[in-house]
C-alpha cells in the first residue's frame, strides 16, 4: 500500500481510519491515535476499535451503499465518551483499501477535539507567512520590471488572503466576513491567478453582465473556485470556460430557492474516470497519481457554508463542474 496514503490521512483535521474489505484497520492518523491512547488498532477488526453499530454501518457502505453518516453518535474511549457525527464512504483507489471512516467531533460537545488541532496548525503557519510577507515588503521596495512587479502584487495579495485564512482559524467563533460581491470579482482573480500557473491554458470567460451581487465570503469563494478551476487545468484540458449564469427555481438538495447564481468551470479534457465518479467529494479520491483528493470535497464544505451545493457532468472533451449559489428572498 502507498506510503502517502498516511499522508493523507494526517492532513485530515479529524480522526480518521481506513479498512480492507473485511473490516480491518489498515491506517489511522494521529488524532485518532490520541483517542484511542495507548489501545493497539492495526490490524484489528473495525468493531473492536471502535463498536458494532459503527462496525455494522461499515459493513451496509460496503455491500453498496453510497455513504452513510451517524449523527451525534455517542462513542465510548476507555474512560472517555465522544459525541460525533461518523462519515462512513467507500474507498476504491488504493489497493486493499475498502473503507474511510471520519469521525467528525460536535463544536457544542467536543469542543477541543478538531478545534485544537486546527488552531495548532494556524498557529504554525503564522511564522513561515511572516516571513514570506517580510521578503515581499523587502522586494516592493525595489526596482522591478512591468511583469516582475504584477506577479510580486499577486504573490502579496495572495499571502495577505492566506494571512485572513489563518486569522480566520485562530479565532474560529468568528465567522468568515461577508460582503456585497459580483461573482466576476471572484472569477476574474482566479483566471488571473491560474494563469500565472498555466501560461499555455486557455482561459475563457462566459459572463452574464446582469448578475447582481451576492453576500459571501470572496477568500472562501475564492478558494473554491481555485479548486475546481486547477483540476480543470490539470486533467488534460486545453481549454477552460468560467461561465456565470442567473437561475430561477434553483434546488439544493431538498429545498427549492427562488433564484441563485451558477458558476459553470467548463473543460476540453478527456474527462473524470469511471472510478472515480461515484467518490468525487470522498477525500483522497484522485484521479491523478500525484493528487490528494481533497479539491473537491473543501469546495463542497464552502458550498455549503453558503447554502449551496456543487453539480457535475462529464463526457470526452466536455467536463463542467457548477457551483451554486442560492440567493436569499
């Protein structure tokens, strides 16, 4: 088995576990390891680690079924007792693994568990960005050329949105801003941005001028849009179409919304591979080798933070992946 599949399981913000197709653990991240404490895991059988219910909603994901989540689900540690909401996905790609398993700690009952780890991990980056903004202030001071100088106000006004992120983290009671926006704001930043990183792509732009302004978080829409526009570029496409429409009647799920905004990221290339369709927002479903697989499932969770929700299809030559968008009203 890949040794970058314990990789990415630690870049996980939460405690997880893989299992083979009998139900025993191949894999658990640190945070797992934590919660369980001294308590051998590998090797074992899933119900033995963790219990039989969660074993037995293991075992119903495997004969077929898409995903299954246990809401506030009581779990008992030794001498502790967690209430978590478990995430149970199939798991194809890597060779004998079967299953994923996520448990994903209540903010309101397990206040320290994801929280921590999270704060720890912004708490790190401040230095490294501190001095990538230091070496920044240091070159603006000089003389540059036309060209030198437009990629260095990128690079500043990327690690200044990186430096909000990681704010934003350190102080997670604090909800991301908001602000009126035109989606094109957004749009543009990302074709302006990719198309430092991929000088040969094509970027198109299909806009609707008429649009009106949404209230959302432009870092977090930013980001998401990043996601689903690089896997676009990176999947073998010539060509990428950023498209901005108005929608009436537009359903999330089970709710039906007046209106909303879509956001169509359009490619040329050869298109998502059969097996991967079924998992796209499982994370560490790629169907690049050197890809981790959490694109797509980070661009759901900004999705959702704006009640919304990402749609895709996908043909040869013809892939688009739609971000939408509700408005409220």
């Amino acid at each position: 088995m890949d040794n970058s599949l314990s990789e990415l399981l630690e870049a996980l913000a939460v405690p997880a576990l893989v299992c083979d197709p009998e139900l025993h653990v191949l894999r658990l991240n640190s945070r797992l390891k934590q919660w369980l404490g001294v308590k051998r895991a590998l090797g074992l059988r899933l119900r033995d680690v963790l219990d039989e219910t969660i074993s037995s909603s293991a075992l119903r994901v495997l004969r077929g079924a898409q995903g299954l989540e246990l809401k506030q689900y009581r779990l008992t540690l030794g001498d502790h007792q967690h209430v978590v909401d478990v995430e149970l996905d199939r798991l194809t790609l890597w060779p004998g693994c079967a299953l994923l398993l996520q448990l994903l700690p209540r903010p309101e009952n397990d206040p320290l568990s994801a929280h921590l780890w999270t704060r720890a991990l912004a708490h790190e980056l401040r230095n490294p960005l501190g001095g990538m903004r230091g070496a920044v202030q240091l070159l603006q001071g000089s003389r540059l050329l036309g060209s030198d100088q437009a990629c260095l106000d990128i690079l500043a006004q990327e690690l200044q949105r990186l430096q909000r992120l990681v704010d934003g983290l350190l102080t997670p009671a604090v909800p991301s801003l908001r602000e009126p926006l035109n989606i094109h704001r957004v749009t543009e930043r990302v074709i302006e941005l990719l198309g430092h990183e991929f000088p040969a792509m094509q970027w198109r732009r299909d806009y609707d001028p008429s649009l009106p302004e949404l209230v959302v978080s432009a870092d977090r829409l930013t980001q998401a849009l990043l996601n689903l526009a690089r896997n676009a570029a990176q999947n073998g496409a010539s060509k990428v179409t950023l498209r901005t429409r108005f929608e009436r009647q537009m359903r999330v799920g089970n709710q039906l919304h007046r209106k909303g905004l879509r956001v169509d990221i359009e490619d040329d290339g050869p298109g998502l591979p059969e097996e991967v369709r079924a998992q796209l927002f499982v994370p560490f479903v790629s169907g690049r080798r050197d890809g981790t697989g959490l694109g797509l499932p980070l661009s759901l969770l900004v999705a959702k933070e704006h009640a919304g929700t990402i749609e895709w299809q996908s043909q040869p030559r013809r892939t688009i992946f739609s971000l939408l968008l509700p408005q409220p009203g």
